[in-house]
C-alpha cells in the first residue's frame, strides 16, 4: 500500500485559507517543479502546454517514488506567479501582457537527480512541446498575506481588491509577484465553485 502522505494537510496554513478573511502566514522555502511563459492563458497555447509538461513530470515522480521508497502522496495543486514587466500597469483585465511561471510544489525527498530520471521517462514515452522548459528548483516566498476566492477566475478582481484592502490597511507593502494556487480541478468542478488561494508576499 505504501505510507500516505497528505502534504495538503500537513501544509495546511499554505494550502488553505478563509473566504472571508485575509490572513498573514510565512511560507517557508520549498521545491517546485517551474516553467516560464508569458501571454493570456486563456487563449495561450503556451499555457496549454506548459500545464500539461508540469503536471506530467510531477505525475512520474510521484509514481516513481511510491515505487523506490514506499511513499504514497498526492500530486500538489498547480500555481501560479503572474506579473508583467511595468507592474504599475499590471491589470487583471490585460491578460496578453502578462507573464508568468507556473510550479507544482515537491515533497523533499525529490531532489534534482530523481527530477532529471522523471524528465528522460517523460520525454521517452510522450512527445511534449514544452517538456524541456519545465526546471526544478526551490522558491522562498517569506511573509504573505492570502485569501480564498470562489467561483471563476474572471470574478477574481473584487477579491484580489480586498487583499491589497487588508495589506495596506495593516501598513504592509506589496513585496513580490501575484501569487495564485488552483485548488479545484477545473475540467471537473462548476466555475461558481472553483476554489483559488490569492496570495501576495509582503514587507
């Protein structure tokens, strides 16, 4: 059967949070599987693909492993940073400008060399356009404030809105890059019901 890991529970305070409350929490430095792109995901091949290159990677090691050390855990939710290079003109509205880089969380025990077997297996078995974009390394997030957001991503301003409310409200500063992380699945889940954590480090 294998030891279970639920690194959603044992992270809690980073992969879940309050609708109706904005919280302030300190994200430790954690691995993630990346890749970089820019341009509207909604419209964007390049997203596509880069969705589909992370989540198969992440897919292999987990199953990897379960297989040489016994250990059983969930894939982590995708996440994503988004910016563009002039932030005072960053818009939710203007989504061709923006870029991004998307990451799945790792558990420790996933180092760079199980990471290069998983990318070799993946480029073997599957003919990926964006597998030799996707990186590993680690992203230290420090202080962030966060919030939960429910229902479809185009209604996101009201709630991305009302967490810089509450970082300028408690004399914080915005400190980083917009940082989102995708709880639902969305091919499954109704739009109204999609749950995204809305994330923003702080000073």
């Amino acid at each position: 059967m294998g030891n279970k890991v639920d690194y959603k529970k044992e992270l809690k305070e980073l992969y879940a949070a309050s609708a109706k409350a904005c919280s302030v929490t300190t994200v430790p430095a954690m691995n993630f599987l990346m890749i970089d792109g820019s341009g509207n995901p909604n419209s964007s091949i390049e997203f596509q693909n880069a969705v589909e290159a992370l989540f198969s990677v992440a897919y292999t090691l987990k199953f990897m492993i379960k297989k040489s050390v016994n250990i059983d855990y969930g894939v982590m939710p995708l996440e994503g940073l988004w910016w563009c290079d002039d932030m005072e003109n960053f818009s939710m509205e203007n989504k061709d400008s923006w870029k991004w880089k998307l990451m799945i969380m790792q558990p420790s025990h996933i180092n760079r060399e199980i990471f290069c077997e998983a990318v070799e297996k993946v480029s073997r078995e599957k003919r990926l356009a964006a597998i030799d974009k996707v990186s590993f390394g680690t992203y230290d997030e420090g202080i962030v404030a966060q919030v939960l957001h429910v229902g479809p991503f185009s209604e996101e301003g009201p709630t991305v809105e009302k967490l810089h409310s509450f970082i300028s409200d408690n004399k914080y500063q915005i400190n980083g890059k917009h940082h989102e992380i995708y709880l639902s699945d969305t091919r499954r889940g109704k739009p109204e019901k999609w749950k995204t954590i809305i994330r923003q480090p702080i000073k």
